[in-house]
C-alpha cells in the first residue's frame, strides 16, 4: 500500500496525530482520510490509543482520496507516577508479537475502566459499562478500546456533569476522586515494541507532562527519535522549548493535531489539519524506522 518510502517525494502539509472510533476518536479512520484530504493535505497518520484496529481501513481510504496514510499507534506508558504517551510511525501491524503487546496493554485498560466505574460508583455516580457502551452508539469492535472520554460521555448523559471537560476536571483527570492508575509499560518498553515492529518512536505531546526535567532523562536514557514538538495544547513557549530539545538531542521534529472529533459539538485538541508539518518529516520518520 501506500506506505513503502513513497514520501520521499512528497511535498505538503500533513497531520502526524488522529483518532478514530477504534479508540476514543468520535469518526470511522476512513473519515478522518477523507477529511484530511479535503483540508488539502499531504498526509495524515492515524495513531488510536493502544490499537492500531482502524489502520487497514485508513489505509483503503488512503488509495480511495490519493492521500498517504502513515499508519500510527500511541501507547500510554508510566514514568515516575507520570502517564507519558508514545506515539510509534510506520510499524508493521501484522507484526504478531507487537499485536499482542497491544492486546496485553488494552487488557490493562478494561480492568482499569471497571475500577474507575466502581471508583464512580462509590462516589454515587451509577454508570455501568453497558451504559458507556450504550452512549458510544454502537457495539465495541475487536481490538477497539475504551477510554476515559467514553467514561466522560456517559457521565454526560446521565445528568451528572454537564460536559466532558467538567467530567475529567471533577472526576477523571489524575488527582481526582475517580482517577486510576495502573501498573503500564515504561516509555522505554514502548520505544522498544514499536523499533521490534519496524517503527519509529516519538513522545507525544511534551507538554502536557509539566515536567522537562523528565523527559530529557527519557531522551537521554531511552533514545526516541523524535518528540512532538507541534500540538494543539502547546503554545508557542512550548513549541520554542521543544524545538530547542530536538535540536539538542537531534530529534526529528513531528507534529500534528490529536484529533479526536466532536463530543456534544465541541472538538477537543485540535481540528485535524489544524496542527500539521511539513511532509518532510514523513521521509525522516521512515528513515529512522528500525528494519526488521
Ligand atoms: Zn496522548
Ligand atoms: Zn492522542
């Protein structure tokens, strides 16, 4: 498919950072395909949470519009009680082992969902799986998985907060009386899983972890070669600092919108397309991959 160093020559925009209903997006990774190309861009990488279920489809879709699909996955890892995401490009996803690595990490997040709903409950908030599942609107399908805004979503709809963003604020964000943590892959593993499965690793969204000082340590300890300097949470103080990271350590320089759709008609991150590189990086990200 159109995936195979093609992107050498490309020239244009593109969104290295989307979701889709086979994680917590709210659209088919068909949608967000045919989205990004009618936003006119080069390339868009679909990258779900845990899973890459929804890459095939992209990847058609990606045939259909004439747009490159770099097919994408972000692992949620643990660091020193701080939940780092990875974001891995061009893996193989048949690459059996790397499946079932994603099997075990999707397991762990069901039995984390179950706690945080029990968590609720005790709280007196009564939400069961059966009502998320209910609000998502259709049946989960094989290796899709659940997240914390489906648990938000549901919530909702029962009347017990008034948005998604009040949900994570009073209930599911770390800290808060719902939250659970649980016991994850370090970002180094995930870094080695995602160079096993022929891919390349990136950490996602710096930012958001409120602590520099770790991640240099990741860097220098753990090698990823690149970090997400671009995103729709970062402002230009961050996009300043971690360009000067990358250029420190020499990483390759991604970026993209973290997509996830609209919830009750207000989209959270970004637009896609509204955070992009140039297709540029695609080459660099191709090139580090690890060949099996
Ligand atoms: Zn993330
Ligand atoms: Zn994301």
């Amino acid at each position: 498919m159109n995936t195979t160093g093609k992107e050498v020559s490309l020239t244009g925009r593109c969104d290295l950072h989307t979701h889709s209903l086979s994680s917590d997006g709210m659209q088919p990774s068909s949608e967000n395909v045919r989205i990004a190309s009618e936003k006119g861009l080069a390339a868009v990488a679909l990258t779900d949470h845990d899973t890459v279920a929804g890459v095939e489809e992209a990847l058609i879709a990606g045939e259909k519009y004439g747009i490159t699909v770099v097919p994408g996955v972000e692992i949620s890892t643990r660091l020193e009680g701080k939940e780092i995401h990875v974001l891995g490009y061009y893996i193989d996803i048949r690459d059996r082992e790397f499946l079932t690595r994603l099997e075990t990490l999707r397991r762990t997040r069901e039995e984390r969902n179950i706690r945080i709903l029990e968590r609720l409950n005790d709280l007196e908030l009564v939400v069961s799986m059966e009502d998320v599942v209910r609000v998502m609107g259709r049946p989960l399908e094989k290796d899709e998985t659940i997240g914390r805004p489906h648990i938000a979503d549901a919530l909702v709809d029962k009347g017990y907060v008034s948005s998604m963003r009040e949900a994570f604020d009073l209930y599911l964000a770390e800290g808060k009386p719902g939250f659970v943590s649980v016991p994850r892959v370090t970002p180094e593993d995930a870094f080695a899983w995602i160079r096993a499965a022929g891919g390349t690793p990136v950490i996602a969204h710096p930012g958001l972890y409120g602590n520099d000082d770790l991640i240099r340590k990741l860097i220098e300890h753990g090698h990823p070669a690149g970090i997400e300097v671009y995103h729709s949470d970062h402002g230009p103080e961050e996009e300043k600092r971690y360009l000067a990271m990358a250029e420190q350590y020499n990483l390759i320089v991604t970026g993209g919108s973290d997509f996830h759709g609209a919830r009750q008609g207000v989209v959270f991150h970004g637009d896609l397309g509204s955070v992009t590189v140039e297709a540029s990086v695609l080459s660099e990200l191709y090139q580090a991959r690890s060949v099996k």
